[in-house]
C-alpha cells in the first residue's frame, strides 16, 4: 500500500498540465532561414498575446503543431482574413511577413 501511495504521489507530482508539448515539425516542408527567423519577430510582436511565446497557446489556441490541422493555404488565409476572435492582418502585415510567420509557426519553434 506505501508503495502505491508513493507512486500516485510521484505520479501527481510529476505531472502536470503546464508542459509543453515536443516541437515535431513538419517533414515535407522548408523555408529559408531568414524567412523563419523574419516570422520569429513578426510573430513576438504581434501574435504571442494570444498564442503565447511558445506557441502554447492562452486566449488563441495551441498553435504548435498548427501544420497538424490547417495546410500552408489555410493557415496562410486565417492570418490575411482572420475568422472569430482571430483578428485580420490582411491589413496590418505585408504579405511577405505573413508569409515569415506562417513559415516560423510551421517549422521554427
């Protein structure tokens, strides 16, 4: 029985549900350095209030293994038009900068 108690207790300890998950990008896609790394400071100035520096997310939802649930194309039209609380930078960010943080949140975490 202490045995039990003291492998829940590392078990609760141990755990939690603040970790973030481990970055696997995607294997089929590739930007050019610069471009990821012009998407890593677009993205800390516009996007981390809502996604979180790390991409795990807050107000926005988790956002880094977006290439999971969204293509190149889709993610690419969300950020130009935005859709329910994820506002429009159609209008804010030139499109080479959308680009930039497209191509960081899919392969530059």
């Amino acid at each position: 029985m202490c045995v039990l108690a003291a492998l829940l207790f590392i078990l609760v300890a141990c755990g939690g549900s603040e970790a973030v998950s481990e970055f696997v990008p995607p294997t089929d896609e590739t930007y050019p350095g610069e471009l990821v790394e012009q998407g890593k400071e677009t993205y800390r100035r516009h996007c981390t209030s809502c996604h979180a520096a790390d991409g795990s997310g807050g107000v926005g939802p988790n956002i880094r293994q977006v290439w999971e649930h969204m293509s190149l194309e889709e993610q690419t039209a969300l950020m130009i038009d935005g859709r329910n609380q994820m506002p429009e930078f159609g209008g804010t960010l030139t499109q080479e900068e959308i680009e930039a943080v497209v191509a960081y949140t899919r392969v530059g975490w």
